[in-house]
C-alpha cells in the first residue's frame, strides 16, 4: 500500500485551539516532535485532556512505539484540505 | 490545477513542511536491496529449472525443495517491488524525472508476472529494469555508475555506484 501523502502534497490544517480539544480517532494532525520535527500522523486513540498515540498510513512508518504519546500542547493543527501532487498514475 | 496554485503560493511565501510518511526522516534511499532481490527471484528460478526428481511426485524432497523455491521467490520478487515503490514515493519527484513513472510501473509488472510464472525471461527483465532505476537514482545523486557482473550466482550484470 502506498503512503496516503506523500512529498509534494499539500495540507490545510485547522489551528483553532477549541478544535484541537476536540479531535477523535482517525483524525490527520500535523503536530511538533522533539526528536523528528513536523510530523502529519493519524491518531489512533486518544488520551482524553492529555494527548495522542499515533500512527501513519504507510506500514513502515514511524508510529507511537517511537514517537511516544503526543501532548496537546505538541498539536499545530487538524488537516482538514489534502491536496496531491499530481502523477501520471491517476 | 489546485495544486499548481498552491505550488506557486510555496514559491512565494515558503510554507512551513511536515514529514508524513517517512520510514526514517533522514533520507536515506538505496536502489540495492531491489536489485539484490530481484537477482534472487532469478536466482530460485534457475534452482526451480535445475531441480531434478519432478517426474515422480511422490519425492518429498522434490516438493520440499521446489516449494522452497517458489516461496522465496514469491517473497523476493514482492520485497523488490516494495522498495522501488518506497524510493519512488518517497524519493523521486514528479517535475524532475517524469520518465520514472513509466519505468516503475513496467517493474511493478515484471514483478508480478515473476510471481506469476516460472520465465526466467521475465526475471532477466525484472533485474535490468531494477537496474535501470538504480543508473537513474544515483544519477540524481551525482554519483557516477558502473556495470559488473555480480560475484555470485546467477551472475547478472548489475548497476553498481562507482563511489
């Protein structure tokens, strides 16, 4: 399967703080890690008023055994628009 | 159409980036272990086609041996594909090498059809389209290739860097 965003796309994301409390599993975030920089992860299951535990949609990608719970605090926003890059393969 | 616009708007105010789906965010990308894995589907196709007792099926060892064989293959010829598929989709972009497209979809179908059959044509043409995408990937990365046959069996002429 290949990643569901892959270089050259873009993302809108959703920075209001309200929203950001109020994010469910399956949501698409763009959040800040210490170690790995920006990040767009989905979240598997949430740690209500504390954070995140995530994953990504390709199999080999980084996931919460190595990036860790992420705090609210770590979250810039919720993808709310994707826009690929075009390829000839669509 | 959308895109574009959004892709003029980065050139201008320079958006902020995210990583989505990086194996490793260190950008490291190595064609080898597709080629080192499509010399291997060739490899069980020829140990399929020298595999002796196949006229009496009761052997055992002939069904162990082949079935051995054909995993492998089967295994090879999917991990090759998956690593090109990693490197195209993580690597390669669009606007500076719009032939790549093309070339990964023949190897994903040579790949299937080394799964699929038995024809060894079919993995001489899985490897020297591997080998085609490794002179490309490095010529992105400025490093001149060299052609050698491997040291090993089946022998096949490969794409190496030339570091």
């Amino acid at each position: 399967m290949l990643p569901e965003y892959k270089e050259g796309d873009f993302v809108i994301i959703n920075e209001i703080a309200f929203f950001l409390h109020h994010l469910k599993k399956d949501d698409v975030i763009v959040f800040h890690h210490p170690t790995y920089g920006f990040l767009i992860k989905i979240i598997d299951s949430v740690l209500p008023e504390v954070g995140f535990f995530v994953s990504g949609s390709h199999k080999n990608s980084l996931d919460s055994s190595k990036l860790g719970l992420i705090p609210i605090s770590a979250v810039i926003g919720r993808v709310i628009w994707h826009i690929r890059k075009p390829s000839l393969r669509q | 159409m959308i895109h574009s616009i959004f892709s003029s708007l980065d050139k201008k105010y320079n958006f902020s980036q995210a990583q989505a789906h990086c194996d490793v965010p260190c950008g490291i990308y190595d064609p080898a272990p597709a080629q080192i894995a499509a010399l291997t589907v060739v490899r069980m196709l020829d140990l399929m086609a020298g595999l002796q007792g196949g006229d009496d099926k009761s052997k055992s060892e002939y069904h162990n041996s082949m079935s051995r064989y054909i995993s492998v293959k089967e295994e090879h010829a999917e991990k090759a594909k998956h690593e090109i598929r990693v490197i195209w989709g993580d690597y390669f972009k669009k606007d500076k090498h719009p032939n790549v497209d093309e070339l990964v979809q023949r190897i994903m179908q040579l790949g299937s059809k080394c799964r699929q059959t038995a024809d060894r044509e079919a993995g001489l043409a899985f490897v020297e389209a591997i080998n085609e995408f490794a002179a490309i990937f490095w010529e992105t990365k400025g490093v001149a290739i060299k052609r050698a046959k491997a040291p090993y069996a089946p022998s096949l002429e490969m794409v190496y860097p030339n570091l």
